[in-house]
C-alpha cells in the first residue's frame, strides 16, 4: 500500500504544475502517507 501511494504521488509530479483537481488528490495522498507512517512506523515519544 505504501509503495502504490508513493508512487501515484511521484506520478502526478510538481505541486505547483496540477490542476485544482490533482491538488486535492495529491493532498489527499500525502495526508495518507502519513497517517500509514503514524500507524505502523510511530516515531518513539509519539505514539
């Protein structure tokens, strides 16, 4: 799952070159990577 998320986020390129619409999805995917990191990579102290 980690590996697809970074890789559609690696897909759609440079923030600032997308659309209103890819923003968002791009968003989206950064705001699940880290909750996926939160969960199963906590940082020590953070848990």
């Amino acid at each position: 799952m980690m590996e697809q998320l970074i890789l559609r986020s690696s897909e759609l390129g440079d923030m600032e070159l997308l659309t209103d619409d890819k923003k968002t999805e791009f968003k989206m995917l950064s705001e699940s990577l880290d909750e996926y990191g939160r969960a199963y990579h906590p940082l020590h102290g953070h848990c």
